[in-house]
C-alpha cells in the first residue's frame, strides 16, 4: 500500500513537470522577402507554468544567411510569456524559393523546434551599362563601344546579346549569367561613307530573355565627321541616268533581239525644292514584251510644293478600287490637293489591255479629318468586249476611314453601257484591336458594269480572337469569282474559289510559329482548258521558325478530295502533301534556299487517278556591300493551281551599282499564259548599262566662310590637322585656319594634334564642336588649348561594426566612377584592387562621383560626390569609403505586443 502511494505521488510530480515545461512558440509571416535584402522575425514563447530560468534558444539560418542584429528578453522569475526579435539578411543573388529557418527552444532536455518558410521572391533584371565609347569617329573607322552585361536578379539568365546596328566583337550572341554576375561585351561597327557633313552614328545591344520579358537595352550616339577630301560644288545639280540595253527572247519558234536606250531622271530642279520632276525615256518600240520591261516608255512627272501633280505621257493611273484601279497608258493626268479637298483629272488610252481603248474622267476628295473622307469619281471609258467596241459611263462615291484600329473603305457604283445600268460595290473593312481582329472584303460588278472588275462576285471574311500573346483562334471563309481587268504587265488570273476554314496559331517565341486549321474548298480553273477543278477537306499543320542565320517553313496536309473534271465524280480519294523551304545563311553576303514538295493526289488528273507529283528547286541571293546584288531561283514545275502570277522556272538577276555607273543583267524561262502557242517557256535575257550623270541646273549662292585660331600657350601651334565636315586645313605658326566658300549648313568641327599631343595637351572646349556656318557670312571660332592635369584615387572597403554582416562584405559589388562637367561626362570602372585613374584631363573644376549599379541597397558609398578644381600638371588625389548598409534598430525600454495570425 504503502509503494503504491509512492508510486502515486512520483507519477503525479512528473506529470506535474512535463506539464510546466510544455511550451507553444509562435512566430510572425515575413511574407515575401527581396534577395539582398533584410528581413525581422519575431518568435514568442508561451507556456502554462512559469519558464525556467535555463531556456536556451537557437537560431538556424539557410547557407550564406547572415544574422545582422537580435533581440532576447530579460529574465524575470515567474516568466510565462518570452518575446525575441531577430533580423536577417539575405544574400545578393539567392535563388528564388522558399527557405526554411528553424527556431529552437531547449527547456531541461526538451527541444522544442519552430520552422518558418521564408519565400524569396523572383526578380528578374539585366542591366546594361556603357562602359566606353569614343568621343567622335570618321567614316571609314570601325566604331567600338563596349557595354557592361550584368544579370541583377535572383535567375540564372540565358540571354541573346543582339545589335541592330553593329556585330558582336569576340563574344556569342548566346549568353548564360549567373545572379549577379556581369561581362563585358564590345559592339563593332563600319562607320559607312555619307554625303553628310556632320551625323551622329547609333551603337546599341539589347538583351532578350526567355518567356517574354521585356528585354534590356542600351543605345549611345557617336558624332562621325567625313574622312574624305570633297571638293565644294558650285553648281545645283539634277540626277540624271543614260545608258541603253540589249534584249532577247525566245517564245516558241519565234525569236526576237532589240536594243534600246534609256534616259531617266529623278529630284528636285531648284534649290528651294519647290519644283520636282521625275521624267523615263525608253524606246524605240521594236517588240513588246512586257514581262521583262521590254517595251518602250516616255513619261514625265511634275510636282509643284508636294501640292500640284502632273503626269504627261505613260503613266499607271488609279481612280478607285472598282472602277479604275491600276492601267498603264498613255495620257494625262493632273491631281491638286488643298486643305479641305483634292482633285483629279485624267485621260488615257491603256496600252496592255486589249479589252480598254481611251477613258478619261475624275474625282473629288472632300477631307473630313485627318483620318477620314469623302469623294465623287466618274469616268467614261470605250471598251471592247466579245468583239464590240461601245462607251461606258460610270458615277461613283466613296468613304474611307483610317484610324489606329479601324480601316474602312467603301465604294459604290453605277455605270452605263449599250443602254444598259449596272452596278458595283466595294468595302473593305479592318478591326484591329488588342484581344480580337476582324477583317472582310466584299466586291460586286454586274454583267454590264465596265470597270476595273466586270460580272464579278468576291466575299472574304475572317475573324480572330487573341486569347493570350501567343495564342490565337480565328474562323474564315472565301467566296471568290472575279474578273479583274488586269495589264498584260501582271501576268495573273483569279481561280474560283469557295472555302471555309477554322485555325489555331501558336507563337511561343519571336522564332517559332505554329499555324494548325481546317479547311473545305472547292477551286476551278478559269483558262481553257480546265486544268483543275476539285472539291477538297483537310487538316493543316505549319511551322515556321526564323533566326538571323537560318529559317525553315514546313507544311503537311491530310485529306479527302474530289475531282471535278469527271462529270458526275462523287467518289472522294484521299491525299497528303508535305512542303519544306529552309534558308541558310552561309556567310553575312550569301543566303541559300531550297524547296521541296510532294503531293499525293487525283485532284489534277483528267482520269481521277492517284498521282505523286514531286516540285522541288532552290534559289540563293547575294547582297556584297552594296555594290553587287544578285539573286538565283530554279523550280522543275508548278502544281496547276499556282497559276496566280507569271511563274518563273529560272530565274537570274545581277546588279553591280558603282559610284557613276551600273550594270544589271535579267535572264530566265518563265511561262506566259495570256499568249497563245503550243510551246509556253519563254526564255528571256535582258543587258543593260546606266551611266549616272548630276548635270547642273544652276550655280549655288549665299555660300559662307569659317575662321579660327587655336589659343593658349607653352605649346607648338603650327601642324594641327583641323577638319570642318569633309574640308581638312593645317594649322600656321600662329595658329590660325580657315575654310572658304563653305555651303551653308551644320559641321563638326575637329582638331587632330601634332606631336604636342603627346605631350599632355588638349582642347579646353568639347571637341568635335559642332558649328552652324550661314550663307554670306563668316564664322569665327576659337579653340583653346591647355596643358593637361591627372586624377588618381581609390575605393577602401569599411569593415563593417557588426559581425552579422562580414559575409557580404566577401562580395565586393562593381564600382563605377563618375567624372563631368557641364560638357563632358567620362566613366571608368575600379580594377580590383579598388583604384580608378582620369589622365590627361583638362584643367578646371569637375565633379566626381561614385556609384554601384545594380545592388545599391547592400552598399554604401560615404561622401559619394567631390568636387574638385583641376590645375595644370597637377596630380589629385581621391578617397571613397565603401561599407556594407549597416542596419541599425533602436529599442526603447516600452513593453511591445506581438500579433501572429494562425
């Protein structure tokens, strides 16, 4: 009895002490914290009984997590509620996730462990900063300006380093940076020859990432002054080509040879620029063949102000869509345009279509906005159809609307022919806006309607839906039977055609596109003989992807089809086709390219019989600085509903353009249909020369003069290479040069130095100096010069006062020191050993300033900007503190209250 109570009371004191020692710690939500930066945790310790004087506590940080200051209570005898603050700090760079710290409280051999989850948020950031760039270049020079690549976020980045205006020197264009690591990348450029005096050159680099965000970018701008010795032109001058040609073709049995001259000019005749003429001389008319521009031609056209328009001679004139909307004739045109209206008038008698003998008419424009109008048009045209020559009059009216979302133009008309009206109409509408787009076109010309079209019927519609950037769904639909009266010039017909069809496009990335729809159709030939007349419904399925050096397009298709040739064909076959076109660029001045199609189809045979048709070729082009341009194209053959435009099986142009002269050669076999023979490859070859001419129209006036000398002393004056655009003097003894009989314009106006340079002496004014020189005037400039002083110094690294922070003080961030004044900004970067030099800068008083890109919030820099006064030979001295960004917490002797939500 007597054990048992014992054991009674032993039990019960135990469970006493473990009850007392049972303890519940809390902690608040940090939430999301930034990478670098700093954070504050607070942990309470509860318990029902009073805490024990002995409750150690410990905190359990993540790898490279550094505790920067805490807090712990005093102890009090008969405590229950304990309270502890601690702030920590991230590192720079830490990887976006969460990361656990662990709380320990440990009360008589009973651990008690709290974890937090602490989310580091994603940044995402590249910073692209010019590191060097020259203060001026001549043309000719390769222009280099280096950038400083940094990847400021928390990601490891992969970037793709571009230029628009230059190349990469020694570095790929594919870059992977770690969280905060920088590189250094040099953008070159060929600074090009120009006729300009004085402009500036562009340098830029761009660094795109993945997943669509937006890209960094940096540009800067170079002033460039002309290299070349350019002797001043007196005169106002008119270009002018002559030159001739020798043309040959082959159709069928029959061959044919010409030669022709050629004249043509184009620009302005006055110094005002008030009076524009752009005139073509090509003759005589031996034969005609206008697929190659083998006919003869003698235009003139005259603009007065960019307000009155003249064209005498041949000429393509365009009233409207639906009654006049293209034809190459012989005439007059004469077009005013004012403020609130405009005008046309015309006659013509068309040249290359023989359905078309003279028209002449008009039209008003009544301008509502700068976005919208309203006209009136008629025009009277004697046409010939089924062997019948007769007048046909038309009136018409017209809208359009052009905004940043909507295009409009709509057209309706009525003409008059043998006693007979009729009518046409013409709309065309476009909706574009951020989440949809919507598109349709609608023509009608009735039987007896005699214009641009004639009995021809045209419905299109189709309507997309952007569901995000790169996706996009989308229905349409073609309704298609037209007649365009088209110029023996555009060798092209206009199928039936009628088709439905439903899409998905897929843009991931700027290079690939996926393009997948649905599709029935039904399409006939309209030359006799039918070559093809099928009814079809298959899938679709498109790729395209496009880089600077290489893309590719691929298109497969699967289905059933028809063919229509049969009469009474209602059996349906099925048919694939697969289509690849890949481009290369081999080198910066060659692209290659092939083609390569098989179909497997009874849709063009006569005998509804299963064919495998195979078309394949291959083109290249060549672009070599410029000055040489040639292109090759080869196809086997055509499917027979490619007939849209004048197919070419061999195709060969080459153009070498030299400063006063250029050659071009055109030859190839290529296919006709309008004409009428057995045999329908055409071989062509085409020669000609142009001799460039600026013939003078009238001698320049109000031309200016510029003067200056050089000043300053204890350095030779004589020999220094001054440059004024393209005009070049060299400095006398006492330091003087001018420039005469200078045409009045805006100049960049530099000095190279003699072997005083050497010697530490340079322009006290920013140089190049840009200057305006005026008509019948004399520009009179100074260049000061002045011996040269040095600025050295250094960046010391603080250690810092609290031990928290001696681990970021490891990652020593990239400093940039600053030197301007108010005309010259230098920057240069400190080397590792943390010193920085300015030589050979020009005495007086600047400002000097210090600075970390990217991660400000870790660093400090103690008295970050100087000003300091410069004398010549005179070296200075300067001294930045860098320190970590201390944090510091100051507590009051208040009781505070912790909320923490569960």
């Amino acid at each position: 009895m007597i054990r048992f109570i014992f054991i009674l009371l032993l039990t019960i004191t135990l469970k006493g002490f473990s009850q007392s020692q049972r303890l519940v710690v809390t902690s608040n939500s940090p939430g999301k914290v930034a990478a670098g930066g700093h954070f504050t945790l607070f942990f309470e310790v509860k318990s029902e009984n009073p805490l024990p004087e002995s409750l150690h506590e410990k905190i359990s940080l993540p790898q490279r997590w550094n505790l920067l200051s805490e807090r712990k209570p005093e102890i009090v005898s008969g405590q229950k509620v304990r309270k502890y603050m601690y702030v920590i700090n991230t590192p720079a760079g830490a990887a976006a996730g969460g990361y656990l710290i662990n709380f320990t409280v440990n009360a008589m051999q009973h651990p008690v462990t709290t974890p937090v989850l602490v989310m580091i948020d994603q940044v995402r950031k590249v910073d692209i900063l010019v590191i060097s760039q020259p203060e001026f270049t001549k043309e000719g020079d390769t222009l280099r300006v280096e950038y400083m690549v940094q990847n400021s976020g928390n990601k490891k980045e992969a970037l793709i380093l571009k230029s628009t205006r230059g190349y990469l020197e020694n570095t790929k264009d594919t870059l992977m940076l770690d969280p905060g690591a920088k590189m250094t990348v040099v953008v070159a450029q060929i600074v090009p020859f120009t006729d300009a005096n004085a402009w500036q050159s562009a340098s830029d680099l761009s660094a795109d990432m993945t997943d669509g965000i937006q890209p960094a970018y940096q540009a800067v701008s170079v002033p460039v002054f002309s290299a070349k010795v350019k002797k001043i032109d007196p005169y106002y001058r008119f270009p002018v080509e002559i030159g001739g040609g020798y043309l040959s073709y082959v159709y069928g049995n029959r061959s044919d040879v010409a030669f022709q001259y050629s004249a043509l000019g184009r620009g302005f005749v006055d110094q005002k620029q008030k009076h524009y003429l752009d005139f073509t001389l090509r003759g005589p008319n031996q034969f005609v063949f206008p697929a190659v521009g083998s006919y003869d031609q003698y235009s003139l056209d005259y603009a007065y102000k960019n307000q009155t328009f003249v064209s005498v001679g041949d000429y393509v004139m365009q009233l409207n869509n639906l009654m006049e909307f293209g034809r190459f004739g012989r005439g007059l045109r004469l077009e005013q345009q004012f403020k609130r209206i405009s005008y046309t008038a015309f006659y013509q008698k068309a040249r290359f279509f023989p359905n078309q003998r003279d028209a002449a008419g008009g039209k008003i424009l009544f301008k509502l906005g700068q976005a919208s109008n309203v006209g009136l048009h008629y025009a009277s045209k004697n046409v010939a159809y089924f062997r019948q020559q007769f007048w046909s009059n038309m009136l018409g009216v017209s809208a359009n609307i052009h905004t940043k979302d909507i295009q409009l133009e709509a057209e309706a008309a009525s003409g008059q022919a043998r006693g007979i009206t009729d009518y046409g109409g013409f709309l065309r509408f476009q909706l574009s806006k951020k989440w949809i787009s919507l598109s349709s076109n609608v023509i009608y010309a009735g039987k007896d309607f005699y214009g641009f079209y004639n009995n021809s019927r045209l419905l299109n519609l189709n309507l997309g839906l952007n569901i995000t950037q790169k996706l996009t769904v989308g229905l349409g639909s073609n309704f298609s039977d037209v007649n365009p009266g088209l110029d023996a010039t555009s060798y092209s017909i206009s199928p039936k055609d009628r088709s439905y069809l439903a899409y998905i496009s897929y843009l991931p990335n700027q290079k690939n596109r996926f393009f997948v729809f649905y599709s029935t159709q039904q399409r006939e030939d309209r030359l006799k003989p039918i070559d093809f007349h099928y009814w079809e419904e298959f899938g679709n399925l498109s790729y395209n992807y496009t880089s600077e050096k290489f893309s590719v397009f691929y298109q497969g298709r699967y289905g059933h089809s028809k063919n229509l040739l049969i009469a009474d064909n209602t059996g349906k076959r099925q048919f694939f086709s697969n289509l690849i076109q890949p481009t290369i660029r081999t080198t910066k001045w060659l692209w290659l390219g092939g083609y390569l199609e098989h179909q497997h189809t009874s849709k063009f045979s006569s005998a509804d019989i299963i064919q495998d048709l195979f078309f394949y070729g291959g083109n290249a082009r060549i672009s070599l600085k410029k000055n040489l341009q040639a292109s090759f194209m080869y196809r086997n053959n055509y499917a027979p509903d490619e007939l849209y435009e004048r197919r070419s099986y061999l195709d060969l142009s080459i153009l070498l353009d030299l400063k006063r002269h250029r050659f071009s050669l055109t030859g190839g076999r290529t296919y006709v249909p309008n004409l009428d023979t057995r045999d329908k490859n055409t071989l062509f070859l085409t020669m000609k020369y142009a001799l460039k001419l600026n013939i003078p129209v009238s001698r320049k006036r109000n031309l200016g003069s510029l003067k200056g000398k050089l000043t300053g002393f204890g350095f030779p004056k004589q020999g220094n290479l001054i440059q004024l655009g393209s005009h070049r003097f060299m400095t006398d003894s006492t330091g003087m040069f001018s420039f005469e009989g200078v045409a009045p314009d805006n100049y960049y106006l530099s000095i190279t130095q003699n072997e005083a340079r050497g010697e530490g002496v340079i322009p006290v004014v920013k140089m190049p100096m840009l200057v305006e020189v005026k008509a019948d005037s004399i520009k009179v400039v100074e260049i000061p010069l002045s011996r040269t002083g040095n600025i050295l110094g250094k960046v010391e690294f603080v250690k810092p006062s609290q031990n928290g922070v001696l681990a970021v003080l490891k990652e020593k961030p990239m400093v940039l020191v600053k030197m301007s004044d108010e005309m010259t900004s230098l920057i240069t970067e400190v080397n590792e050993k943390g010193e920085f030099s300015f030589k050979e800068i020009r005495p007086g008083s600047w400002n000097i300033s210090a600075y970390i890109p990217g991660n400000q919030d870790r660093f400090i820099i103690d008295d970050s900007d100087k000003r300091v006064d410069l004398d010549i030979d005179k070296t200075i001295n300067i001294v930045f503190k860098l320190r970590p960004n201390e944090r510091r917490i100051h507590f009051s002797n208040k009781n505070f209250e912790v909320s923490v939500k569960k």
